[in-house]
C-alpha cells in the first residue's frame, strides 16, 4: 500500500513553468505527452459514495490501473491511499472492467510532463479547464519547493480534476460531459 500526499496550484503558461523548474534544478522525468483518463464506478455508485476512485489512465500506447483511497485528514494536502499496476492493453482493460459491470462515470484528458526537484515529482498538466501543476512527495517536501517556486498555500488546491471541471462547468454554466479536448 502506498499513500499519496499531493497538491495541485493553478499556473499560467506552461513553458515559462517549466523554465523556472529548469532553473531551480529540477530533473526531467517524462516528455511532453497526452494522456486519456476514465474513471469508474459501479452501477450503485458505490466507490463515488466512499469517496474512492477507479482510474484507467492510458499514455503512450501504456495503460494504467489505479484505484485511490477516500482522501484523508490531510489539512491543505490531498492525502490517499494509492494502489497502482500496469496492465497490457488499455482498450481490453476497458472492455474487462464492462463485463464485470463496472461502468465509465468521467472521462478527463490532458497533457502531462514530469520533473522530479528535491524529492517532489512535479507534473506539469495542460487540461481543457487551464493549466495546473501538480506537487507529490512529502508534507515537507512539497511546502518547501511551493515555497521556492512562489507558491502560497492558500493557492493549494486538494479538488480532484473532477471536482475542478464541475466547478468550471458551473461557473460557465454549461452542462457537465468529458473534460476532454
């Protein structure tokens, strides 16, 4: 079992971001890419009613099972559980998690770069709704490179990129569907 401690902080213009990583050190991890996400849940909802998630994450012809813990008392940190494996083939993947009644409930798209900085994997995410970044480590680890990259705390964001897109929806006044491009 691995626990996952993370925030997110809304950014401007991706590339001038990462030129700031670059100039405080930061390490490349992952080149510039596109991922597709699905989240699930079955059809009496129970995993949204625990607060767990079921993600499908496919990237660069990989695909990625991950299921996340609700989130825990973690004051501005997005702290939870995280169970991750590889699997094969991301479109079979899906077609097994069918069969078994386990439905789609979001799909949300983006691109992602990584870095690693001081003991923080850092992404760097281009979504449909703005860009963010998201910092995973330690509480320690994260506060003292949000505090070298600028960051505040009342900038942390704990919200999902589901919740983010209903509240973008909601702010827009459009119907909720995909966070896709």
């Amino acid at each position: 079992m691995s626990i996952e401690t993370e925030i997110k902080v809304e950014i401007g213009e991706p590339e001038a971001f990462c030129r700031t990583l670059d100039a405080l050190g930061a390490t490349p991890v992952s080149a510039r890419h596109f991922e597709d996400n699905r989240l699930f849940d079955f059809p009496d909802g129970r995993l949204v009613a625990q607060r767990c998630t079921l993600r499908v994450r496919i990237a660069g012809g990989r695909a990625t099972l991950t299921f996340k813990g609700a989130p825990r008392a973690g004051g501005v940190f997005r702290v939870r559980e995280e169970l991750e494996t590889g699997l094969g083939d991301g479109a079979t993947a899906l077609e097994i998690l069918g069969r078994l009644g386990i439905r789609p409930v979001f799909r949300y798209q983006k691109y992602r770069r990584e870095f690693a900085l001081d003991g923080v994997l850092v992404a760097v995410d281009e979504t449909p709704i703005g860009n963010y970044t998201e910092l995973e480590g330690s509480k320690e680890a994260i506060r003292a490179l949000a505090h070298a990259l600028s960051f505040s705390e009342d900038r942390f964001i704990r919200a999902s990129y589901h919740a983010l897109y209903l509240e973008f929806c909601r702010r827009e006044g459009t119907a909720p569907g995909g966070m896709v491009f």
